[in-house]
C-alpha cells in the first residue's frame, strides 16, 4: 500500500509539473542581427533583452545598440489586460494584452492615442523570440521591423 501511494505521488507530481513551469518569456534574450528585419534607419548593432516576473507583472529590461554605437536602454513593466505608464523615450502608456502562453500584443500609446504596436512570440521549443514592430517605438523613430532574438 505504501509503495503504492509513492507511485501515484510521483506519478500526480510529474503531471502537474508542467502547469508550473515558468513562462516561456522569462530569462536572458540577445539579438541575432543575421535573422531580423531592421527599417531603414533603425538598424541595430547589438541588443540584450532580459524578462522577469513577479505575481503576474513581467518587467522587460532592454539594451540595444544602433549601427551608430549609440547604446539605448528601457525598462518596462507589464501586466495582462491592463494599461501601464511608461518612461522610455517618446511613449507615455503600453496596453498588454496575452494571446496564449507564447503570444503578446502590445498596443504603445502617446497622449492615450494608440502610435505603435508590438506582436511578440516565443517559438513552442522557447529558443527564438520575434518582436514585430510597426508604427512608433520608444526610440521615437517609426517602421516595421522585426527583431529576432535567441534564448540565453
């Protein structure tokens, strides 16, 4: 009876482990220049993206570096159907919104008026980020790119 109740105790802990596993988002990004998309202008030369998350709020901690040298960096913090003030650059609110365990929407605001968005996914193996941007990104500058970055 007792080796019985060990096998179903192990066997109940190994099927609800993946009901916990951290978000596929959480950890340390860096842009591969070779895969993404750049607009004409905003061309990058490195970039380091690093995500944490704490009871439903996730912060994003971003460096990149132009074709310039000139070194940009954000933080951010986000939470699932809420809108959020922001501090970088030209941008004042982000609107998150989650579309399933490795899909985002981000809806970037100015004055409450929507300038930018970002649809962002993590590949099903979590090695590869997208980051499609299109309309005005915190640098101010505007286009459509997308950035791709792999796990650390």
């Amino acid at each position: 009876m007792k080796k019985l109740f060990t096998v179903v105790a192990l066997l109940c802990a190994a099927l609800a482990a993946p009901a916990f596993a951290a978000d596929p988002i959480v950890g340390s990004w860096t842009l591969n220049t070779a895969k993404s998309k750049f607009s004409h202008g905003n061309e990058l030369k490195s970039g380091t993206r690093t995500y944490t998350e704490t009871s439903g709020t996730y912060t994003l901690e971003q460096k990149l570096t132009g074709a310039d040298g000139k070194e940009q960096s954000m933080t951010v913090q986000y939470k699932d159907g809420e809108d959020n003030k922001m501090s970088a650059g030209t941008l004042d609110e982000i609107h998150a919104k989650k579309v399933n365990d490795h899909t985002w929407d981000f809806d970037l605001r100015k004055g409450g008026k929507t300038v930018g968005h970002v649809h962002r996914t993590v590949s099903a193996d979590g090695k590869t980020l997208k980051v499609h941007n299109t309309g005005m990104q915190p640098s101010g500058k505007s286009g459509d790119e997308t950035l791709v970055f792999d796990k650390q």
